[in-house]
C-alpha cells in the first residue's frame, strides 16, 4: 500500500511538471493556434541562480517548443553547458548556437537532435540568399559570426564579423572590421541589403552590405532590423520597455511600447528580437529581481518567454501570448513562424518625407581628420580621408550632457573624444597645418575654455572665450604660451559658426562665414605631437553648447567657409521650441538611486519619480500628479538626493518624448503611472 501510494505521488509530481512546462494558452489557445501557423521556439533556461541574463556561465540548458509535437517546452540536448544565442534556420528544422566560453558554434537537427560542429566563433546571425545558386540552383543558408579570437565583453567585442554557408563552414568571408560591434542582435533584411546591429554599444545603425556605407540611428540596446524588405530598424531604449523604429528607408522613427503584455506588470523586458515572420517578435520577462539599479542583470525565476504580434504597420503591439510557463529564468528567445518569409508589411512609406536640404556639412572633406555634426548624425570620416575609416566619438565628463537639438551641452563639464586625438595628432604633424570649426553658442559672458589640442598638460592649442572676445592659444612648439585675440566675437546665447585656419605662424578666423582678419601666432605640430582632443573646458566651467565640429589637416577655401556658415545657420534657424511647463510639487513615490557600479556600462542614468503639483506657474497642467524623470547619476557620480518629507520644489519641465537625446539613456522607474505622460526635468 505504502509503495503504491509513493508511486501515485511520483506520477502526480510528475504530470504537475509536465503541465506547469507547456506552452501557456492565451483565452484556450496556444502558440500555434495563437499564429494560426506552425511555429516553433527556441531559448536557453538557467538552471542556477535564474541571473545569466546574459548566458555567460554554464549552468544553461537549450531547450524548444513546437506547435505540433505536442510535448510542450523540451531539452534539445542533455545536460548543462554554455548555450548562446540560439537561432532557428530560415525553414524552422535546425537551431544553430554557440558555446560563448569555447568560442564554438554548432548547428542541432530539431528532429534527430543531431549535433554538427561548425568550428570556431560565436553565431550572431542566419540568412537565406533568396536567389539561388547557379549551379545547384538552391538558396544559400549563411550563418555570420564573429571571429572569436578577439578580447571581448558583455556589451561588445573587436571580433571581425565574418559569415560562412550552413553546408561549409570552412568558406569564411569577411564582412565587416570597420568597427567594434556588440554581441546582441545582428540581423539582415530579405534581401540581404542591409545588415543591423550595435556599432559598438550603444550604438544602433545599420551597414548597406553592397556598398559598405554605415549609418547611425540612435542609441539603445538590443536592436532588431524587420525580416522583410521594409528596413525597419529598432533600438531598445534605456528604460528596457519601449523600442524606438526607425525606417530606413523613409527617415521617419515611432516609439513602440513592448512591456505591456499580461503578467509584465510594467516591469522590465529584454532580448527583443524580430522572429522570420515580421508581424511577431519575442521578449523575456518580467525582470523584479533586485531594488533599483540594473534588474535585467538580477534575472528571476518568472522571467518567462512572451511574443507579440505587430499590426501592418508595426506602430502598436496588438496581442501576447506568454509561450513558456515554468520556474527557471529563460533567455536568448528566437521565433520561428511557417510562411513568414512570405510576408510583408504594410507599405511604411505611405507618407511624402520632406525633401533634403540641398546643402550638405561638411563642404570639405578631403582633409577632414574629425566631424562630429551632432549626437545622431553619421559623424564618420571614409576610407579615403587622411585617417581612414573611423567612426568618431564622443563621451560626456562631469556635468555634461546633450540637448533637445542633438548638441554637446557642457554646463559643469566637457566632452572627451577617446583616441581621436592620438590621430589628429599625426595627421596634423604631417602637414603641420589645421583649420577648426565648430558652431558654438556661449551661455554667458565668461572665461573659459571651448576647445583644445594637447600634447602633454602644458602644451597645447585652445580657443578660449574672455568675456566677448575669442583667443586662440598655444604652446605647441613653443617656450611660451602665445596668444590671438577678437574682441566683440561672443554674444550671450546668440549661435556663431567659427573656423580658425593655423599654418605659416598665422592664424586666420572667420565668424559665419566673414574673414575677421589674420594675426601671427606660431604654432609647431611635429614637436610635441597632439594626443588629446577636449571640447569644453576640463574643470567643467564653460557654460555653452557645440555642434557642428570639424579638425582638418589642411586650409580651407572661403567658399566652402561660407557654404558650410550657411548650412549651420540655416539649420539652427529651423529649431522649433516646445512648451515648458514651471510648477511647484512635492515628492510623492520615488526610485532608488542607483549606485554608479550597477548600471553596467552606462555612464548615466535617470530615475522616474511621481510629484503631487502644488501649483502651475506656467504652462498648463491639469492633474493632480506628475511623473518626472530626472538625473540621478552623471558621469558614474551620485548627483541628486531626496528631501525631506513635506518639502515644495519647483520644477522646470518639458515632455520627455519631445526630447530625442534621451533615447537609449538608462532609466530607472520603480513607480507605476501608466496614465501619465512623463515629463523631463530641466532644472
């Protein structure tokens, strides 16, 4: 009796197992009657602490789902191990993975569960050719990779990205070096066109793989490119809730909120990721994990996988199905959906874009060794320039930050532009010549710093603002500091487009597009080679903002002064102001302060906070409470603290979706207003 009643227990255990490990119905259906297609799923389960959100350790199991085999969530292969990234074949019958830790990929056969090698380098991508060979007349299955070989991290590696044919993974071919890129989703449109990805993180762009042309969209995380030919490119913002889609092909971008579905609870979601067909993607969630800080990191036990269908247009999600329902954390999902490849979005370019500006910046790039237009633009310099190929840069220091127009804002601090100044520098110690430009909009009447050149701490070249004067000075290649100087170049707040021409111990200024006259200075760049290159001033006390900024080893000619004047004129002129909104609140639900180690990579953060509004000064505002999201942490520094219970602040603020430099900054919300519009705290 007592055996019998043991067995019972075993096989009760056992049934309540296998029901909590198949797909979740939604209203009685599942997966595949959920898509009305056979659909399949594949993803990595932790079986440690439920934290390996990013499938580094080896305590990670492979497992999948079919729609038609009815066993429910399953293994795909035994035991515990490495498993990354996992992706379905373009026909659904294989799943090609790598094992992070050995730098392997293999390749499973969903129904033999057969396991072929496929050499050395982590799988990032699968493609089909639509046109088939000549020979054997059948569609190519190409698998991209990187190399393996180089250093890397969580959030991106210099590996080369290579891809070679399902059928012979020996036949490597390269594909793109030109920069680093992050380990998340690199993915190809059908036509194999256009190749997305992170350029590195935080980076999101997309490559013309025929041309090479490389184009930045924004930055974020995790970004996902449409499997069709609409080009749709989205990067997940900083808050892990909504994606930003950018049409590639159109110009136009829509925020697209993925965090809604039944049982997320407004909680954090990760692994975006498009499936074949481009009405579905997939997400894992929800992360709760943890008090403040990085929750994707934390992981969880209910970090399950869902997927959402788009409308024709991928401007709102339309229903879930939460796919997987059981105790351990999932991760790493890919969809696979019969028929996607034959399906198509509704026509995104059913509106008329507004015609491109006819003039273009910079006019001169023959000499051009930096250019940074501002924080959306390409900012790259092409294989023909004196540097080659290079991608530049810049990092916000101390205080500052970039503005609702793009720019560099240096209020408290400055902006550093890595090893761009190591180039510059032999650039222009080849020609030992330089000419400067940059759009430049002072605060105030002050002195400080706007831009230097440094060789060593004491030698360097700057342009200086003193009051309403420019100076230009330098110690490069001499004993002592030598000086320029315009009086009556700086209005307070009024923009000015600047370039500074240096050679043959002269240096020659323009302001917006007028020759202000030449003045001797002497500058030497073979002694004492430039290293560094530093906008704003180092102590944080140039108040201002920059654009528009360009270095060349070589002169200028007036025209392209003029032209390049014009164009920056002209686009400073289209700026358009948006409502702010004055008032006085008190605190009312706040979110933890993330300490500055948590918060991965990221240099910044913003936390969400709710206020009860005392009263409206300006603008106008019409509920009771409001929720604002404010700087926390700014260059890995605490900046902000909460007051007592009680206290009135007043707060200047403008919606947070009418500020697009915002896009893919870290933010925390621990509150939940679902029926308020967020705004952005100015000061």
């Amino acid at each position: 009796m007592g055996k019998n009643i043991i067995y019972l227990l075993i096989c009760l255990c056992s049934f309540v197992f296998c029901w909590n490990a198949t797909a979740s119905p939604v209203a009685g259906k599942t997966l595949g009657e959920w898509t009305g297609h056979h659909s399949r799923l594949v993803w990595v389960q932790d079986q440690g602490d439920g934290a390996d959100t990013f499938a580094q350790g080896k305590q990670l199991s492979l497992y999948g789902y079919d729609s038609q085999d009815g066993q429910g969530e399953r293994l795909l292969t035994q035991g515990v191990n490495n498993y990354f990234k996992p992706m379905l074949s373009p026909n659904g019958q294989q799943v090609i993975y790598s094992d992070r830790r050995a730098r392997e990929m293999f390749v499973l056969d969903w129904a033999s569960g057969e396991v072929t090698k496929l050499g050395s380098g982590v799988a990032v991508a699968v493609w089909q050719d639509p046109k088939p060979s000549l020979f054997l007349r059948r569609k190519t299955v190409w698998v991209y990779c990187f190399s393996g070989l180089q250093p890397e991290n969580k959030y991106g590696t210099a590996q080369p990205l290579y891809r070679f044919p399902l059928h012979d993974p020996k036949k490597k071919e390269l594909i793109w070096d030109k920069t680093n890129m992050a380990w998340s989703n690199v993915q190809l449109s059908r036509d194999g066109e256009v190749l997305a990805g992170l350029f590195p993180w935080p980076y999101g762009g997309v490559v013309q793989t025929e041309t090479k042309a490389f184009r930045r969209y924004g930055r974020g995380c995790w970004t996902s490119l449409s499997p069709d030919n609409s080009k749709l490119l989205w990067i997940f913002d900083g808050l892990h809730r909504n994606v930003q889609i950018h049409d590639v092909k159109s110009g136009n971008s829509w925020k697209l909120n993925i965090n809604n579905g039944p049982g997320i609870n407004g909680f954090e979601v990760y692994h975006p990721r498009w499936s074949n067909h481009p009405r579905y993607f997939v997400i894992t969630g929800p992360y709760e994990n943890g008090d403040g800080g990085n929750r994707i990191g934390g992981g969880g036990d209910k970090v399950e996988v869902y997927v959402g269908r788009l409308d024709e247009k991928a401007k709102r999600v339309q229903d879930w199905i939460k796919v997987t329902n059981n105790s351990r954390a999932d991760f790493y999902p890919d969809l696979w959906v019969e028929g996607g490849e034959n399906v198509q979005l509704t026509d995104t370019l059913a509106t008329v874009t507004e015609a491109a500006d006819v003039l273009e910046w910079p006019q001169q790039r023959k000499s051009l060794v930096y250019v940074w237009e501002d924080m959306l633009a390409a900012n790259q310099l092409s294989e023909d320039s004196p540097i080659g190929f290079y991608q530049c840069n810049l990092t916000l220091r101390g205080r500052a930050l970039f503005a609702r127009d793009l720019t560099l804002h240096t209020l408290g601090g400055w902006g550093e532009t890595g090893d761009a100044g190591v180039r510059i520098g032999k650039a222009l110690a080849a020609s030992n010549t330089a000419s400067i430009e940059l759009f430049v909009t002072p605060v105030k009447q002050q002195k400080a710093t706007i831009f230097s050149l440094y060789s060593t701490k004491d030698k360097r070249l700057s342009l200086v603002q003193d009051g309403d004067a420019l100076m230009v000075e330098s110690s490069l290649g001499n004993e002592r500091l030598q000086q320029a100087r315009w009086p009556g170049f700086f209005g307070a707040g009024k923009p000015a487009h600047l370039v500074v021409l240096i050679g043959d111990g002269s240096v020659s200024l323009f302001k917006n597009g007028t020759n202000l006259g030449v003045k001797d200075l002497a500058v030497d760049f073979t002694k004492g080679q430039v290293t560094e290159m530093v906008l704003g001033d180092m102590s944080g006390n140039w108040a201002g903002s920059l654009a528009h900024i360009a270095v060349y080893n070589g002169p200028l000619s007036g025209g392209d002064i003029a032209r390049d004047s014009e164009y920056c004129l002209l686009k400073n002129s289209k700026k358009q102001a948006v409502e702010t909104l004055v008032l006085d609140a008190e605190l009312l639900e706040v979110t933890a302060i993330p300490a500055p180690d948590s918060i991965g990579a990221y240099r910044r953060a913003l936390v969400v906070n709710s206020y009860v509004v005392k009263k409206v000064i300006a603008g106008r505002y019409d509920e009771e409470k409001i929720v604002v999201a404010e700087w926390a942490v700014l260059d890995r520094n605490i900046i902000k603290t909460y007051g007592g219970t009680g206290d009135v602040e007043r707060l200047v603020l403008e919606e947070f979706d009418d500020h697009p430099e915002l896009e893919g900054e870290r933010q925390m919300m621990d509150i939940f207003e679902p029926d308020l519009i967020m705004y952005y705290r100015l000061k």
